[in-house]
RNA sequence: GGAGAGGUGCCGGAGCGGUUGAACGGGACGGUCUUGAAAACCGUUGUGCCCAUCGGGCACCGAGGGUUCGAAUCCCUCCCUCUCCGCCA
C-alpha cells in the first residue's frame, strides 16, 4: 500500500506506474472517493465536537439540580447525535471503499528499473557452464520414470494433475535439500521458522496477496483459511501491527513449508512434470530492515540465494524484470533462473523481491527510530532460498549419465548418507536402500 | 467441543456511565551529581486522521455492533490468551 499523501502529492508518479507495470489506473476514482471522506470526516468530527460539549453540559444542569435546562440541553444533543448517526454510516461506507481501492494500487518501480514487457527484462549476471553430453540428454520425467523417483500419475490419482509424487532417492533428495538450504542460510544469520501452511484473509492482505491474487489460492470456508502460496504470507505477517525498535532490526528468517498454488489457467507452457505444479516445498528468506539499509539489504538477499545454486554447482542467471514482468507489490525484482539441460531452458527458482514499504503498511509494520524520532515503517524483502521441484528438474537433468543414473553434487551427499549416485531402484527389493 | 478467568499504553497493572488519552510502578530517553559508571533526585515519554501560520479538532482501552445526552466502564456477536474437562496425531 502507497501513502495516500504520496498519492495525492505525486499523482502522476504513481499513474504511470501502475501504466508502467500493465496494472488498471485507479487513481482518479480514489483521489475522487478521498475527498469525499475527507468532507465526510470533517464534517462528523465538528459534529461530534459540538455534541461532546453540549452532552458536558447535559451533566452540569443535572449535577446543579436544573432540570429543566438539563432537558432542554438534552433534546439538543439527542439531535446531534441522530445526525452523527447518520453521517458515520455514510463514512463507513466511503471508507470501506477507499480502503479497498487503496488496495488496488500497484507499488511504484525502482526508477533504473526499465520500463517494458519480458523482452525487456535484462541479465544482469551469468555463473556456471552449461553442461555438455555425447548423447541426448533425458527430461526429469523420463529420468523420473527410468528412477522411479517421480510419479504424476499416481499423483493425479490421489489429488488431481500437477501433484508430484516424490518417492525413493527422489524424495529422499528433496529432503536434503531441504535441510542443505536452511543449514546454509542459518550459518549465515537468519532464523530458521516453520510457519503454519493456513493463513486467514488478514494476512494475506497484509502481504499482499490479496485481492489480486485471491483466485490463484486454495481456500477453506468453513475455516476461512488459505493454504499458503509461500511462507512469505507467515513470516512476513510474523510481525503484523508490531512496533519493533529500530535495535532489532535487520531482522532475517528462513522458513521452510509446503506451498500450494491453483495455477488456475496457467495450463499450457512449461506445465510438464514438475515444472509447474499445485503443491511444492520451499525454503523461503524474508528480511525486515531499516528503509536506509533495503536497497544494500535486497543485493545481499539475491547473494545468499545464489549461495545455493552455487553450491549445488548449478548454471544459473540473473535477470532484472522489467516494470511489465514485475509483481504488483514489488519495487524491484531479481530472478534466478537455473540451466536445466533435459528441457533445455532457463528455469526460475528463486524471485527476490525488494517491497520498500508497500507491505509494511498493509500490515502495519514499524519501528522506533533510536533517535525518538516519530514511528516509521520498516521495509521488507524477500527471496526464494529456494523453490525445490525446479531445483531437482535441473539437478537430475544436468547430472545424469548415459546410463540413466545421476550423479548426486558433492555438497548434498552428506545429507544422503554420503550417497554419490541415483540409480534404477528394484520395486522387487523393497528395503533396497541405495 | 464443554466450563471458568481474562484481553487497557513499550512492559506490568488500576480504572463509581460524566474534563480519563487514561492512576501507580517498571522500562526508555534527557538532566543534576560523579574522573567514569551505578545509586539517588528532577523532568520527558501513545498512535492515527482532519483543518491550520501559531494552534486546534476528532478517533482509538482485542474486533465489530448496540443502549445512552454521554461508554475503557452496561448489553450482544466474534476473535485471542490462560486454567480445568473431553477428544485426538
């Protein structure tokens, strides 16, 4: 969410950003329904003003023993009353408009951000080679298959397409990646969290997911609660309507959950396997720092994601999106996007967002300057540190061998028990372990 | 799910329906004292919105409604916390 002052005093600013970013304009209509309950407010405060001292004097005649005046006085301020009624209805309504437009307004870009649709996106950092082979390389599905360590079908069976079943070395790997992510991210100063996988509509409007992204999530009405699309929606909303001192601060998490997506109409393109599915794991990093720090805060954040790419020995890119590609809360966002050599494509895994205020105000976020200064918002980023079922299509696709198996990276295998290679499991052999 | 207790400022904790935005204590901050610190003493210490030059007004005591001339205080609904019981991984 903008500052409405902001809004008023940079119309133009904020317009363009919202053209910028291919978001609907809204400003208008709420610089319109803002003076209106600018009216409004005024109007009942004066209101209630002059009601609050007749009512005063309501009690003095009664206390003196002046019933009469003490009546009269009364009538009176039974009136103002009725009118207040009447108008604080009305300003309840006006409010709940204005809220729900100011919602709707897109954050401003960074302004080095270049303005345009993916084909303006620019990389801004390449590390690692591409792997070569003399054969074909398999995708994850076959080399799923052949593993048997992943299974869509079964997966349908159970809960509908696009949920992934992980099973042997393939479930066992997403494991140690996961353990692999927070052991590294805990080492260097974030505090690891497992945040609930529901979250009710309050924080999902604090994080801002909601309203845009309302219909893209599960949701459970007898409970009125959504199944998390990122624990970014916990962690952010860890410190809702907080004031924290500015001694706190930075703070830095890492929390790992379940994630679920609906995908609804994203059928079509890189939907095969696992590149796209309903239910996925993730190690999420969210950071709340003092707005002078977040710019200095979001390169290191993209550094501490690239961290795991790097050590899991995976080419990777980065991209800076352009306006047109950004998320509606986003300022700034870098994506890392990794080499996958089975379907041949740059895949994401990890989107690093820097927000400025915009989520700090949903949520209401602040700090206590050391100076006392008056309460200010803190800024939050964050990154995926990261997203795992893209991360095992590139580690099987780039790692397999000719003969069907895949060469495990020499940083996970100590959280597979020192296992170096995935191969051809026996279904006969049940307790078959490696 | 059932019974009970409770939700007040940074924290603890008062608060007959009528100058209570809120006693008191702690903390924090500033000052005095001190070579420095501690102790002691003095002082300061909520947020948001609106109008404005100084300044003024309004709202907020878990959330939302209601009663009343007037609500932190009375009533209703919901949420949360704690204790006990039930159920259960």
């Amino acid at each position: 969410m903008l500052d409405i002052k902001f809004i008023r005093e940079n119309t133009e600013t904020v317009r363009k950003a919202a053209r910028d970013k291919g978001e609907p304009d809204f400003v208008p209509g709420l610089l319109e329904i803002d003076d209106l309950r600018r009216r409004l407010q005024r109007k009942a405060d004066d209101l209630r003003h002059d009601q609050k001292a007749v009512s005063q004097e309501v009690g003095n005649a009664f206390k003196s023993g002046n019933l009469e005046e003490g009546n009269k006085l009364k009538a009176r301020a039974k009136e103002l009353s009725e009118k207040i009624k009447g108008l604080e209805e009305e300003l309840r309504k006006v409010e709940g408009d204005f809220g729900d437009i100011m919602l709707k307004i897109p954050n401003l870009p960074d302004p080095e951000i270049p303005v345009g649709g993916e084909e303006a996106n620019i990389i801004v950092d390449t590390w690692g080679e591409a792997p070569e082979f003399g054969f074909k390389p398999r995708d994850h599905i076959d080399l799923g298959d052949i593993l048997g360590i992943l299974d869509m079908e079964r997966g349908a069976k159970v809960a509908g397409r696009a949920f992934p079943v992980l099973m042997g070395d393939g479930s066992r790997m997403s494991r140690a990646l996961i353990a692999l992510m927070l052991d590294i991210h805990r080492r260097d100063g974030f505090l690891e969290v497992e945040p609930p996988f529901l979250a009710n509509r309050n924080a999902m409007i604090g994080s801002a997911q909601i309203p845009k992204l309302e219909d893209d999530m599960y949701y459970i009405p007898r409970e009125e609660l959504f199944l998390i699309p990122t624990s970014e929606v916990p962690l952010t909303n860890l410190h809702a309507g907080e004031i924290l001192a500015e001694s706190d601060l930075p703070i830095y998490y890492a929390g790992f959950s379940a994630n679920f997506r609906r995908e609804a109409g994203s059928y079509g393109a890189d939907t095969r396997g696992l590149l796209r599915v309903h239910q996925f794991d993730k190690v999420e990093l969210v950071k709340f720092v003092a707005p002078e720090s977040s710019g200095v805060e979001h390169e290191s954040l993209r550094e501490q994601a690239e961290k795991i790419l790097k050590t899991l020995e995976l080419p990777y890119r980065v991209k800076l999106l352009a306006t047109g590609d950004m998320s509606f809360a986003a300022h700034k966002i870098y994506d890392l996007e990794i080499w996958a050599a089975g379907e041949g494509k740059w895949l994401e895994v990890s989107s690093c967002t820097s927000f400025l205020d915009f989520q700090s105000r949903r949520a209401n976020i602040r700090f206590r300057p050391k100076d006392d200064g008056p309460l200010r918002f803190v800024h939050t980023l964050n990154a995926s540190g990261v997203a795992i079922p893209r991360l095992l299509v590139a580690l099987w696709e780039n790692n397999q061998t000719e003969r069907g198996t895949i060469v495990i990276p020499e940083a996970l295998r100590p959280y597979m028990g020192g296992q170096k290679e995935m191969r051809r499991r026996e279904v006969k052999d049940k307790t078959l372990q490696n």
